[in-house]
C-alpha cells in the first residue's frame, strides 16, 4: 500500500498494490502493520456498503457528533464515485475546507478520512458501490449532516444531482451548524 498525504491532517489517499495474473487481481485493502506506519491504530468495528443504482446520486455530507466520531476507510468495488470530505475540526488548519478525490473500480484508490470530518459522495456511473469501514458504530442520536450546496462551502460537484434524498437535502447550513457547534 501506498498512503498519500493529501494536505489535510490524517486524511490520505491510499493506492493498493495489486498483483494481476491470467486469473485476474489479487490485492491486500487493509493491513494493521502497514497503517500503522501512518500512525493508525484504531480498530475498525463496523462496515457497510452503499449501492447506488443510478449516475448523479449523491448522498451526504454525513458524520457522527462527538463522542461517536469515526474515521472511515472508503473504495469504490463498482463504478465510479467523486469522493468529497470536509473538515470540520475547529483546531484544523484545514477546518472548513474541503478534500475531494475520484474513486472507482478501475483505480482502486481508496480514502482514509479520519474523525471530525463528514462525508458524501456523488456518483459518476450508473450502478456504483462503496465499502465503508468505521472505527465507531453507527449511532442515531449522533448523525448529523451539512447540506452539499451551501455558498460558503463552494463545493464544486463534477456533474448535476439527478437523486438526493429528502434528508440530505435538506440538511443545514455550514452557518447553522457552527451556530450550534459553538452553543455546546
């Protein structure tokens, strides 16, 4: 594996050594020696996966409020997304900006994003799939969301939404957010 620092504190690219033969491609997504070379320790406790059906859908930007931060470990197995993550840690020379990277079956890079960001992604073919792995489990009270289109975030998505959910639609502003960041 090789781990890309990207500019964003602990946020890295991650490119996957594959072996290829007649048979097909062997390669290793996950090994505790090598991320630990990266100084992650952390323990993944829960994965998932998203399948979305058709070009244009977008789903996030999601994250869990302390203390059921996670960090994610995030590839593409089928067709191809663009990966967005915004730091949302106050400390962070990067806080408020945004990270954003092309996943896809093909080049199999994947994106380790580390705690105090949230995630989405929009996807750039029909039938695309994400794997997910968490250091947190998914706690309801906990999610929250900002909304993809906010002006101050000026994330520039690569092509129109055709389906987002009522949810993430809906989600507050970057503004709001902040509002009651700072209330707690």
């Amino acid at each position: 594996m090789k781990f890309i620092e990207t500019g964003f504190k602990d946020l890295y690219l991650i490119e996957v050594h594959q072996l290829k033969d007649e048979r097909g491609t062997f390669a290793r997504t996950y090994c505790k020696d090598e991320f630990s070379k990266i100084n992650f320790t952390k323990e993944f406790v829960q994965m998932n996966f998203s399948f979305n059906k058709a070009k244009g859908t977008f789903r996030g930007l999601h994250f869990q409020l302390p203390p059921f931060e996670e960090t994610k470990l995030i590839r593409c197995s089928s067709g191809k997304v663009f990966d967005i993550a915004l730091d949302l840690r106050k400390d962070s020379a990067t806080y408020l900006k945004w990270f954003s990277c092309e996943l896809s079956q093909e080049n199999r890079t994947m994106v380790l994003i580390p705690e105090g960001f949230a995630h989405g992604f929009i996807t750039l073919e029909d039938n695309s799939e994400l794997a997910y792995c968490h250091t947190q489990f998914y706690h309801p009270s906990a999610e929250r969301g900002i909304r993809y289109n906010d002006e101050l975030l000026d994330i520039k998505l690569p092509i129109a939404i055709t389906h987002i959910s009522e949810k993430d639609k809906y989600y507050p502003s970057i503004s709001n957010f902040i509002e009651k960041i700072n209330e707690l």
